[in-house]
C-alpha cells in the first residue's frame, strides 16, 4: 500500500504560528484553496517521502459548508466497501492541506478508519503555497482555538449527515453510511498536536487523540504563538475526559522535557489515562517524512502506538 519514494524533502524552520484574532477576507474560488504537492515553506532538501496508494478507497479533495456559507477545503479517505466504520479526525501543522496529510488519511483508510483532514487557515490563504515562514505565521495567526473547535464541529456534522462522497447506494436505496459517528478519533502533528488536546477536552463527540509534539502551555515569547488570550492542553487537564496519548521528541528543539514532564505530572495527579510517551534521540517533526528531520525508527513506532490507542479507545 505504501511505497517510499527519493525526491525534494524539506528543511523545517519550528512548524508552529501564533493563534491571535481572526479575520475575514473576500471569498476565494474553491480551485485556490487546494494544493496539490507538499508544503513549499519547508524548505528544500534531499529526503525520502511515502506515496501511499488510493487503490480500493474512496479518497478525494472536497469542501464541507459551515453555517455561514463557508466552504471549509477538506480531504477524505476511506474504504470503498466501508460501512460504519469509526473516524479519525488529522489536523494538520501550519502548512495547513497538503499531501503529507492527505497521505497520513490513506494510511488510515487502509487500517480500515474513514480519515478527514482539513485546511484551518484557508479564510486567509493557502498556507502550503506560501515559501515565507512570516507570511505563513500570518496565515496561522488568523486561526483562533475558537475557530478550529467551530471547524470540527462542523466537520463532525457533516459526517453524521451521511454525505454522499461517492459510497454509493445501500440496499433499501439510501446511501451507504460509512462513517460510525459514535466512534470518532482525532490525531495532529505539531500546530495540530496541540489542538488534538484542546478538542478532546472540549467536544464530547470525540472518544480519543492522539497528539503528536503539540505545545502544551503558553509560549514565553509571544511573537512565537502567545498572542491569543486563550487556553493550552495543560489548563484542560482537569476537563480532559477522553484519552489522549502525547507522541514527543525528547530532542525536540521548541517543547521542552519540563513542558513535558509537567503535563505529565498534572494527568497523573488526576488519574487520567492519558500520557506522554517521549521518543529517544527524535527531534520535532519526526513522523514528516518529507522532511529532513524524519525518523523512521520513531514514525514508525508512533505509527504503531496510535493504532493500538485508536484499536483500543475506538
């Protein structure tokens, strides 16, 4: 199903934005908010990518309409013969939808979970077009914690709706469901990490999470990620009533070993399920496998750690 490729890899400058006010710009055509390739803000270096095939999945780019008429740009993967399976929400980092995502939703459609993914920024533009880290943090900032939840929300909605994505007709007629809406996951990498915690405390449709090296308290420096007055995972401890499980780099150049070690402690003191598995000699981004700081060792053991935790929670 998957197989690895030698091409263009990426240098990571820290793939995290700020989150501050949001704002509205002028409707985009639907075509301009796709991009088809991986995030050019990375970086140019020589790394290896994983191409995971479509082969028996339905897997397309689509857009999934908010209350205010807004398209969201998404991207879903799952089985073509699937029938109530459960769901696993990816959130990406701040490249916003590009492949890497929509590769990470393929490989979970073949595990047998009905994968959507989508582009939190796109109300102001397309972040994995962009080559300028700045002008992406622009990007980023305009995604309020607020927003994000309002998006998944709305994502999980269109899901229970039973939207016809191409599954075909049931027995009697109707469409065939394939998503199991009682039985709904979430997992992100770095920006998304972060969210993965936000949502698990916040939205009770979502049963578990996996988040991978999201920030996990207010960053001292404010033109980093601190500028929206807002709560970070470690505040929602007390809330938290879904599992969540932390995938980290003890090497990791932006979330220290004492982030880490406190949130820890604090899921602990209250008897949570949830905890933070720390990756020997990985540093920040280390299941991006386009991009130079990949670890196959560590993605690969992740990998396997995520499926046993949505295998079990789901």
């Amino acid at each position: 199903m998957s197989e690895r490729q030698t091409g263009p890899s990426f240098s990571l400058t820290r793939p995290e934005g700020n989150e501050p006010q949001d704002f509205h710009l002028s409707r985009r055509g639907i075509a301009g908010l796709f991009f088809a390739g991986y995030a050019l803000g990375a970086g140019a270096v020589n790394a290896e990518t994983i191409k995971t095939s479509s082969d028996g999945l339905i897997a397309k780019d689509l857009t999934v309409g908010t209350d205010t008429g807004y398209q969201i740009p998404a991207y879903i993967a799952f089985p073509e013969k699937a029938k109530r399976l459960p769901v696993v929400l990816v959130v990406p980092e701040i490249f916003g939808l590009h492949d890497y995502l929509r590769d990470v939703c393929r490989r979970l459609a073949h595990e047998g979970y009905v994968a959507l993914t989508f582009d939190p920024f796109a109300r102001a533009g397309n972040a994995a077009a962009l080559k300028d880290t700045a002008e992406i943090r622009k990007l980023v900032e305009t995604a309020t914690n607020a927003q994000v939840m309002g998006d998944l929300k709305t994502l999980i909605n269109w899901l229970k709706s039973n939207p016809d994505v191409g599954q075909g007709k049931g027995t009697f007629g109707g469409l065939n469901k394939f998503a199991n809406t009682s039985r709904i996951g979430i997992t992100g990498f770095c920006w998304g990490g972060a969210v993965v915690w936000m949502a698990a405390a916040s939205i009770p449709d979502i049963k578990a999470g996996v988040a991978w090296y999201g920030r996990l308290e207010r960053p001292a420096r404010t033109d980093f990620l601190g500028k929206e007055e807002r709560e970070w995972p470690i505040d929602t401890v007390s809330r938290l009533k879904r599992p969540v499980l932390g995938l980290y780099a003890e090497q990791d150049g932006g979330i220290t070993l004492d982030s880490v070690a406190k949130m820890n402690a604090a899921l602990k003191a209250t008897g949570k399920t949830s905890h933070i598995k720390l990756f020997k000699d990985a540093k920040h981004g280390f299941h991006a496998d386009y991009r130079n700081l990949y670890n196959e060792k560590a993605a690969k053991e992740g990998w396997s750690d995520l499926l046993g935790w949505f295998k079990t929670y789901l």
